[in-house]
C-alpha cells in the first residue's frame, strides 16, 4: 500500500531566465541535475515571473509615454508616470486607488496590486514585468 505523501524539493541552477529561453527546457535540466525524476502526477511549481520573462512580457520604461492621469497620479505620490502608466494600460478595471495603490481587476479577472506590473528581479532600472498574456497556454507550453 503506497502512503501519501507531499513533498516540496527546491531546484537550484536556474539561470536569470531572459526573453526567448527555453523555460521547459531549463526546468528539466535542474530537475535532472539535482538527481530527481519526475513522475506521473507530480506537480511543477514554476513562478510567474519565470514565465513571463520567457514570453518576453517585460516592458522598458524608457519606451513608455504617460498619460495626463498617469502623471497626476505618479506626481501625487511619488511613483514613476510610466510604471503607473503600464499598470493602467494592463488593467481591466481599476478597484481602487489610494496613497499611491492601485488596485486592478488584470485581463484574466485577477485583483491585485498594480495589476501584477512588477519592477523587481529584472534587469536595469527601466524594466517591468507583466503577467503571462494567456497563463492557461503558458502552462499547457511546461506541461507539452
């Protein structure tokens, strides 16, 4: 009789993940180097930056022109018009704005804090990054 059991394995040799990279690719390559094999019904936590970085969902913000509302909002607390700007432009729907937060419905139906536009573990200063355009096919892609 086989026990049930959960188990969570970090993987580690992961390369910074860059636009393009074979994100599959580089998964099983870890898996292999750390001497574990996956199996039927094993389940692959991979994160969404990871994922967008390889879909290339990164944007520079030196190639972002704010709207009037965009600057309002960024001069009033303190926030780069641009990156207020991507967060406007990859909502739905704007929840609520408040001391310099944004909450936003995202194009998948997620709420969440600046619509998952995020600056941090990318490279430079100027570049975010978005969530997966279609993370439904961005798993059925890992899964293939």
């Amino acid at each position: 009789m086989r026990v049930n059991e959960v188990r969570v394995i970090g993987l580690t040799g992961i390369p910074e993940v860059r636009p393009g990279d074979d994100l599959p690719g580089m998964l099983l390559r870890s898996v292999a180097g750390s001497g574990q094999t996956l199996e039927e019904g094993d389940i692959l936590v991979v994160t969404q930056k990871a994922v967008s970085k390889s879909e290339g969902r990164l944007v520079d913000l030196a190639d972002v022109e704010a709207s009037p509302f965009a600057v309002e909002f960024a001069t009033r607390y303190g926030k780069d018009a641009r990156h207020v700007e991507i967060v406007l432009r990859e909502s739905a729907r704007v929840v609520r704005m408040d001391r310099g937060l944004i909450i936003a419905e995202t194009k998948h139906g997620l709420v969440c804090a600046n619509a998952g536009v995020d600056a941090s573990n990318v490279a430079g200063d100027s570049t975010v990054c978005l969530l997966p355009e279609d993370p439904d096919a961005s798993a059925e892609r890992l899964r293939a």
